[in-house]
C-alpha cells in the first residue's frame, strides 16, 4: 500500500543523487528540485556538455550555474551539501566514482550520466535507482530503466529489460537530423568563432580547430557549442544548429529534458513509496 505520508511530507527529506549534470540530468535535477526533493549532483572534472547553456554541469568551470530560475552551485566536499540546500541551491560535486553516495545516503540515485552503458550504477545504491537509456536492465543493475529515445515511447517507464539502442541518429528537429549537429573536423584546439544563440546560414565557420573550420550544414540558431579553448578528437559533437530558428528556445529546457524529467517524477512517486514502506 502507497505511503501517503512520503507523498505529502516526506517528499521534502527525500535525498536524490543524480549522476550526471548535462542537458538531460539537468532537466531531471530541474523538475525534482521546483517539486521539493532534494537534490545532489555529481559530475566529472572537465565536462564537455553541448548546450551549455541550459547544463548545470557549467557550475564545474563557473562556479555556480542557472537554469530557469534554478541554481547549481559546486561544492568542495559532501559537509557542503546541506548548506546549499539552505539556500535553496542544487549541490554539485566532482565525483566520478559516486563515493558521495556512501556519505549521502539517498533514497533515489539517477544515472543521467548517458553514456550509453553502465558506468558503475548498481541496483544496490539506494532504495530506488534509476537509468535513463540504453545500458541499463531493469530489475538487474538499476529498478526502474526510462526511455530516452525521441518518439513515442519517450519517457517511457521500463520495468523488464532496455530502453531502446543506440542509433548514432540525432533526432529530427524541423525536418533535420544528422544535418543540425556540428562535429569537430580534426583533433586538436578547439575555438569558437559563434556563441549559443547567435543565427548561422549554411556554410557559415561556427568555429575552427587548430584553423580547421567547422562549418554550419543548414541555417538555423545554434542550440549548443563546447567551450572554447578545450582539447577535442576529431569527429567530436562539437554544437548543434536549432532550424526553428527559435532563439529563446537555446536557453531553455528543451521538450525532451522535461519529458524525461517528468519520468523521473513519475517513478519516484509511484515506486518509492512501495520500496520503503
């Protein structure tokens, strides 16, 4: 029987560790915290996040990172968590490993890492571990695995078994796919000559790497860059071109992020309860 009291009082003292801080754990982290969760965040040291501007994985350069009104401050060690959560901020921590979680003691760990595998998630982590995408099985190393593929079944509660594979196909988005994402056309240093919000024709030099230019394939705005001066192999996802045209769109969570960050929600409020009562 559902524990009514988690879902009305104790939804506030429930701890969620998400691994992972790009574009995607960002939407997650977003929706957990405006519904009152706790929530921690755990990152590698040099991120190379694509929409930058809606990641809180920025606060590992910056400082601190705000999405939508939200804030993801980073922090030098697990003591600091509760303080940023005093002041209404989301903890971010370096922490590959996720040895946080020893300390931490979640009732819900995320991987939102989206490696495409398993990275160190175990199914004995905390009393509900989430995955999101293809690398997980459910009811194996995580409970519950969550759809995050573009389409019907996105966002998709998976009980038994994998989300679906990998294409290597960037979704389509106003008639373009593999068109829209930028990739880097050699190893070396790479410089942006654009930003994030700034509209681009076809053939226009987004960027250059080690004088190589990276041209734009279609016309649009551009959703997302590296960082400039970062060290990239060549074929590396570099940016990617919105052809809406829509530029308020690059600066806020996109409809995919939030649909899975209402899975996440959905999870946790339907499994949880069942998990620890």
């Amino acid at each position: 029987m559902i524990n009514m009291d988690f879902l009305f009082a104790g939804v506030r003292q429930t701890k969620v560790l998400v691994r992972g801080a790009g574009e995607m754990a960002t939407g997650v982290a977003h929706r957990l915290h405006r519904s009152g969760f706790r929530v921690c965040l755990t990152e590698i040291a040099a991120p190379l996040a694509v929409r930058r501007a809606v990641s809180f994985c920025e606060a590992v350069y910056d400082g601190a990172m705000t999405v939508e009104g939200v804030t993801a401050v980073k922090i030098g060690s697990p003591e600091e968590i509760g303080g940023a959560w005093e002041k209404g901020e989301i903890p971010l921590f370096i922490d590959p490993a996720n040895k946080v979680k020893d300390v931490l003691r979640p009732q819900v760990v995320v991987d939102a890492i989206l490696a495409k595998r398993n990275i160190g998630t175990e199914i004995c982590d905390a009393p509900l571990v989430l995955g999101l995408g293809p690398g997980f099985t459910a009811n194996q190393d995580v409970h519950v695995v969550i759809e995050t593929n573009r389409g019907h079944d996105l966002g998709r509660l998976i009980f038994q078994g994998q989300a679906e594979p990998d294409t290597g196909v960037p979704g389509v988005i106003g008639g373009y796919g593999i068109e829209r994402v930028l990739r880097t056309p050699r190893a070396g240093v790479y410089h942006a000559v654009k930003m994030i919000g700034d509209a681009v024709a076809k053939g226009d030099i987004v960027a250059n790497v080690d004088g190589a230019p990276m041209h734009a394939q279609i016309n649009g705005v551009l959703r997302g860059l590296l960082r400039d001066g970062i060290v990239v192999m060549k074929n590396m996802k570099a940016g990617d071109i919105d052809p809406r045209g829509k530029r308020g769109a690059c600066f806020t969570i996109s409809d995919k992020a939030r649909a899975i960050g209402g899975a996440v929600l959905e999870a946790i409020l339907s499994q949880l309860p069942v998990r620890v009562s």
